[in-house]
C-alpha cells in the first residue's frame, strides 16, 4: 500500500488543493472542475456493460490499457459530475504508472483530500469499487 508520502507526484498538488478547500461546496466545485478537464475520458459510445463499474450510484465506466512504452492509462466516464471528477483525478494519478505501481497504490488520497467524508455512503462506496476495479485491471496488466 501507498503511504501519504509516497503519492505519485501528479497527485500531491490535487491533494494540496483540495486540503486548501474550507468546506464540502468548495470540494465539490472543484471535483466539478476536474471532471471537465478528465485527462482521458471514455466517452459514452464506449460504455459497456463489461467496463460498467458495479455497485456505482451513477453509470460509471472505466477501461484500462497499456500504452505503446508499457504505462497504465486508466480511460473512465460516468454520467454524474461529482463521479466523473473523482475518475479524472484517479486518471491523473494513475496514468503513465507500471500496472505494478498501479496495483500497490491506496484509495487513502480521497480520505487525505477530505473528499471521501464529503460523500454520501453509495458515492464513497462506489469510489471504492472503481478504484478496485483499477487495481484488478492494474494485476492483469502487469
């Protein structure tokens, strides 16, 4: 498992910024925020229901690949913004890792980011079930 001092480093400024968030609204508006700026989307036409993430109070969808050097790219779409976001910053963290490293990080992030308490217990518990499924594909991957 990953420990807050071992966060890949595209996540610890995401950490840092929402550490500097008030209060539940200022989170929210910025998982908002990131979930316009999804570094890789899997857009609706894509969504299957073998990428469906189970157990997701919204559709929610990710696919897992290597990339041409052997790196991790995690695509995910869901039809809820607040999912979305939380997809997003999971791709920023985990895209361009090994499977490996992929395999061995820590949903912890959305606790130290203050997001997980901001959730309703279907939202936290589907965010849970994603980053799983990243990790499943993460070992078949490597």
């Amino acid at each position: 498992m990953t420990s807050e001092n071992d966060w890949p480093d595209s996540l610890i400024p995401i950490i840092e910024e929402f550490r500097d968030c008030f209060d539940s609204m200022d989170r929210y508006e910025l998982l908002f925020d990131y979930a316009k700026k999804h570094p890789t989307p899997l857009p609706p036409s894509k969504w299957t229901e073998s990428n469906q993430i189970v157990g997701c109070q919204s559709r929610a969808h990710v696919e897992c690949n290597l990339d041409e050097d052997g790196n991790f790219i995690m695509k995910g779409g869901a039809d809820a913004q607040i999912v979305q976001g939380l997809m997003a910053i999971t791709a920023i963290a985990v895209n361009g890792l090994s499977p490996t490293r992929v395999s061995q990080l820590s949903p912890e992030y959305a606790n130290t980011m203050g997001i997980q308490s901001s959730l309703t217990p279907s939202r936290a518990n589907g965010f849970l079930n994603m980053f799983k499924r990243i990790q499943e594909e993460a070992i078949k991957l490597s």
